[in-house]
C-alpha cells in the first residue's frame, strides 16, 4: 500500500516523512524544497494478536515491540503545491505521477497560519483556504490523467463493456472497478471534469494532518476545522522528529504514538525541548499524532482491516515456522479468495478454501475476512 503526502510548500511534508521513516531528507523553510520525491517505509502500528493467542510473532516484514504490531507501507513525499500548480506555477504537479498508485493522500496543513498559500512567512492566514485549493489542484492533476486515458475511448456498446475498458485505461490509477462503477453513478465520464473528481474522492481520499500543532494559534485554527472536518489529526512533526531522536539516544523510553519517559541525564536545553513537546503537544494531544495519523488514514479512512495468514493453524506460522510471520492490510469485505490472490497469484488461482484458526473452522471462498483473522490458505499444488 502506498500513502501519499500533499501540500502547499513549508506545510511540514517532508518534516512528516522524516519522522514516519527516518529517513533524513532535506527540510527547511524555504518554499519548494522537494523537488524530487522521497519514498521510504513508514509502518501502521496495530495491537498484535500474538497475546491474545499466546504465542511470540517472528515478523518477516515490520517488527513487533511491547505487544504492538508494525506494519510496513510506502509514503511518498512530493513537492508542494500552490493555487495553480496545474498551468504550471511553482513547479507544476507533473511530480504527483508519483502518487497514481497511493490508496490514500494524507495534506499536510500548517495549522498555525504562519504561512501563506506559497509557503512564504504570514500572520492569521487561514488554513482552510490551503484545504480548499489544494483538494482543487488534486482533482485537476487526476481530470488531466483521466482525460488522457479518456481520449482512446471510442465506442462503447455496455455498461460493463464501459467499466471494463476505463479499469484498463486507468489501471496506473489503482482503481477498482466497484469504485469506477460507483462514480459512474454520479456522473458520466464524457464529463471528464466531474467525474475525475468525484472518482478521485472515492479512490484516493484525504486525511488533513493539522501540522504544526506545537505553535502559537495553531489550537484555535485545529478547534475550528474540526468542526468543518470529519478526518483532521492534530500533529507535529517536528516534535515527533525529535522525540525519535532521543530515543534513538536513550535519553528516553519512547514508542511512537505514545508519550515518553525520560530515562537518561539530560542538559538543560534538551531538557527544556522535550518539556515544551511534553507541555504543548502530549499533554494536550495526547500524543505527536504522526502515527495517529498514518493509522487513521488506513483503518477509518480507508476502513481497511488487518488480517493475518498463516501456512499452519496449529503453529500460526509459516512453513519456515515463523509465528504470525505477515499482516495484511485489506479493505473490509475483502474474501478469503481475494486475500489468496494477495498473497500470491497461484495461491489465488489454485485456492480450494481457507481455514479459521481460532475456530479451526473451514472457510469458503466467498467468506469476507474480519479484523484480526487469522487464516491458513488451503490451494492444491
Ligand atoms: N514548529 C514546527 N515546525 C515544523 C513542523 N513541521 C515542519 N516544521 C518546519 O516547517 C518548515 C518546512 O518544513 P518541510 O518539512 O521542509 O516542509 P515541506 O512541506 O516539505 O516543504 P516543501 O518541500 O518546500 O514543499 C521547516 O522549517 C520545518 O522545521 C512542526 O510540526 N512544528
Ligand atoms: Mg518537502
């Protein structure tokens, strides 16, 4: 799965992706940044069911740490964009190629309205207008797409005909066909403009990170996009930068989403630093909201659900016997069958049924997984 990062420039992108990945890529205040796009590894943190079951996981991909279950995906980190990226300002949007494949978008926002629509220093500017534009400049880079893959369309004789022939055309968008079926119900494609948007907002939806929770009015701009705002997460990616850094030190006891511990001597100025993060950002927050906001964009955006497959139900492991060895993230109602095909094409092609193994039950082909399934593929070889 592949989460994109978007923005106008000086939102916090790139500060977002470093403290997601570690990753040590070029921050600072100066507007377009990032030009290049950075990709690297962040993870979604689940509880893992190894408790529950009473056994001790062997992660091959992520890891696992105080019962909590990391789950790798790719973030994308692109350059901002500004009202009119799409006839070319700033850098243009060319650069969001790199994100057709991205599940889901996260818009970084500098909530504290210290920067304009450029990215340049202000005072009191509103963070709504930036939501407002860039979900616009989004939908007109994703109408350019569609409308190229439009444009050999010629005849179309059915409405399956119809669906099939735009999966194939937009298939570098990551579309399913349920949600090419479910925009063509809003509108027509001839409509290229309108139906871009409306498929853009059923296939890549946006999560705002309100960034920059740490300054001055910050609060006041978060308090009142949420009240406009169904997916907003108060974050602040610096703090979570340098909470991840005096972990790495041992200068504290810290795992992402948490608060933290001081555990080693500290110097003044460090001391100082992790008292503001902890006054101004975990007291009042809760936590940096980095990891709240990764996990917010696949389990309640998205509504994906984590499903975990195993080659022995007796052993919940793999054949190598690595216990609870992949977690899968999968969008709800996904089948037995599909999750075979996930895991890989053979498997998919060959699937004769699944097998519970909590219940040792025998699931059908047809069986939609639950969150926290443990499955066992059974396929003939
Ligand atoms: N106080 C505070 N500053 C932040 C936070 N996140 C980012 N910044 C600062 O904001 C400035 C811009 O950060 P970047 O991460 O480079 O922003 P960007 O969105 O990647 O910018 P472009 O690449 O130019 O589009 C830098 O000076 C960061 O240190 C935050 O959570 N709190
Ligand atoms: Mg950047």
């Amino acid at each position: 799965m592949i989460i994109g990062l978007v923005g106008k420039p000086s939102s916090g992108k790139s500060s977002f992706f470093k403290a997601s990945t570690m990753i040590d890529v070029k921050i600072s205040p100066v507007p377009f940044t990032t030009i290049q796009p950075n990709i690297g590894i962040a993870y979604i943190a689940i509880d893992c069911v190894e408790k529950e079951l009473n056994v001790k996981c062997n992660p091959k991909h992520g890891y696992c740490k105080n019962g909590k279950r990391f789950i790798p995906v790719k973030l994308a980190d692109v350059g901002g964009l500004i009202p009119g990226s799409h006839l070319g300002k700033g850098i243009g949007n060319k650069f969001l190629d790199e994100i057709r494949q991205a599940s889901a978008l996260i818009q970084v926002i500098d909530a504290s309205g210290l920067t304009d629509s450029e990215g340049n220093p202000a005072t009191n500017y509103d963070p709504n207008t930036e939501i407002e534009f860039l979900e616009n400049e989004i939908d007109l880079w994703f109408a350019d797409v569609i409308k190229r893959a439009l444009q050999k369309i010629t005849k179309v004789s059915s409405k399956a005909e119809l669906i099939q022939i735009l999966s194939e055309q937009l298939s570098g968008l990551e579309l399913t066909k349920s949600s090419i079926e479910k925009a063509l119900e809003q509108t027509s494609y001839t409509d290229a403009e309108n139906f871009a948007r409306a498929i853009r907002k059923i296939s890549k939806p946006i999560i705002l990170a309100a960034n920059k929770i740490d300054l001055k009015h910050a609060q006041e701009n978060f308090e009142r996009l949420k009240q406009k705002y169904k997916s907003i997460v108060p974050t602040s990616a610096e703090a979570e930068i340098a909470l991840k850094k005096a972990s790495e030190k041992g200068l504290i006891e810290y795992s992402a989403g948490n608060g933290f511990e001081i555990k080693g001597s500290l110097e003044e100025n460090q001391k100082k630093a992790l008292d503001f993060i902890k006054t101004e950002v975990i007291e009042k927050y809760g936590s940096t909201g980095v990891q709240n906001c990764l996990n917010k964009a696949v389990f309640e955006l998205l509504n994906y659900i984590a499903v975990y497959p195993v080659a022995d139900t007796n052993k919940l492991a793999d054949k190598d016997g690595n216990v609870l060895p992949d977690v899968h993230l999968v969008p709800q109602n996904t089948t037995a069958k599909e999750l075979a095909f996930k895991i890989h094409t053979t498997i998919g092609e060959k699937f004769i049924a699944g097998i519970d193994a909590r219940t040792k039950r025998r699931l059908s082909a047809d069986y939609q997984l639950k969150n926290n399934d443990v499955v066992e593929i059974i396929f003939s070889k």
